[in-house]
C-alpha cells in the first residue's frame, strides 16, 4: 500500500509502507522524535516497549499495524543484532521497507536528559536511568546492512528544528524492498563499527 509522505518540497508523494527500528541509548531522543513523527502523520504508528512492557508484545503490535497498511515506529533501544533481528525479520516477510534509525547523541547529553527526565513509564528515577546507560553503551552494536535494512540513516548530534520532517525526507529516498540495501546520510562501517557517540 502506498501512503502519503512529505516530499523535499512540502508537497505530498506516494510511499510504500516503512518499519523505522530506531536505535539509541536511555536518553537520545527516541520517544520525542517518535511522538513528534506520529502527532503529525497519522499513517505512521508508534510501538514503544516502555509502553507495551516487553518485545514480544511490540512485535505483535508491529505486525497488527503493518497488516492494516500503516507504517510503524519501533520506540527502543535496539542496541544490538539480536534486539533488531525479529522486527527486520517482521518487515521482510510483510515485504515492508525497513529502516534503521541511528542516533548520534553525546552521552553527556543524555545524562543530563535522564537526571531531568520525569514521568517515564518504566524508569522511576534518575539512579535507575543512569544505572542502566553504560549496560547499554558496553552492549551497543551499530547497525550495518547485511542485518537486512534497507537502509540506515545516521542522525547528526544535534538534530535539526524539524526532526520529524527531516527524518521522513531522508526516509523518503531509501531504496525500495527490491533494492540493494544503502546508507543514507552516514558511511558503509567496518565489521566492528565504533558507536556513534565514540567517534
């Protein structure tokens, strides 16, 4: 199914369905680009595991949504091969395009986020927040191609005014499910590429 998307121009275009896996440490910026995507493009559907409680639940949901021609946003960490592998499996077998959304913030910035941050649904306090960010820093695997995305777009540390626009414009030009996979707005990385916020 062919949905509307914004063009670089302001104006509508056709677009296939899209599953964005956005990947990011506690505190990058995930659950605000994603509410501002879908607060704006009804067609795109936010499945945050904070929300849901565990992955399983979300890959249901991803599949529900997906099944009645909507495009999902996939709210969490996705810090590794295996957190990502089900719901790229999911949009494969769906024949859905598939990008990584990859985030560059300076952990430093998501320290002072998560000492501010109030009101998650899962994280009662700011101890907790920091406890598990390092976990998931020592952990963290970037997202290459050959996991089965389409593509993968980078985003720089500081975002622009727009993010959601800007997301959604770069995402437009991903190659097609029959396409070769393709980096957008990054580089090809090796096979141990260095996290985002290292280099």
């Amino acid at each position: 199914m062919d949905l509307p998307i914004l063009a670089a121009h302001g104006h509508e275009q056709a677009r296939q369905q899209q599953m964005l896996v956005l990947c990011g440490v506690i505190g990058s910026g995930k659950s605000t680009l994603a509410d501002g995507i879908v607060s704006r493009y009804p067609q795109y559907k936010r499945i945050c595991q904070d929300v849901l409680g565990d992955r399983r639940s979300c890959e249901a949901m991803a599949e529900l949504y997906l099944s009645q021609g909507l495009s999902v946003i996939i709210d969490r960490q996705n810090f590794d091969i295996k957190q990502r592998k089900p719901f790229v499996s999911i949009a494969a077998r769906l024949n859905v395009s598939v990008l990584a959304i990859v985030f560059s913030t300076p952990q430093d910035v998501c320290k002072e986020r998560l000492l501010l941050r109030k009101g998650h649904e899962t994280i009662q306090t700011p101890q907790e927040a920091m406890r598990i960010l390092p976990m998931v820093l020592r952990d963290w695997q970037t997202p290459t191609a050959r996991e089965g995305f389409h593509g993968i777009l980078t985003l720089p540390a500081c975002l622009p005014a727009d993010a959601p626009r800007f997301v959604l414009e770069q995402s437009a030009v991903m190659p097609s499910v029959a396409s070769q996979p393709a980096y957008i707005g990054g580089r090809a990385f090796a096979a141990a590429p260095r996290a985002p916020w290292a280099r």
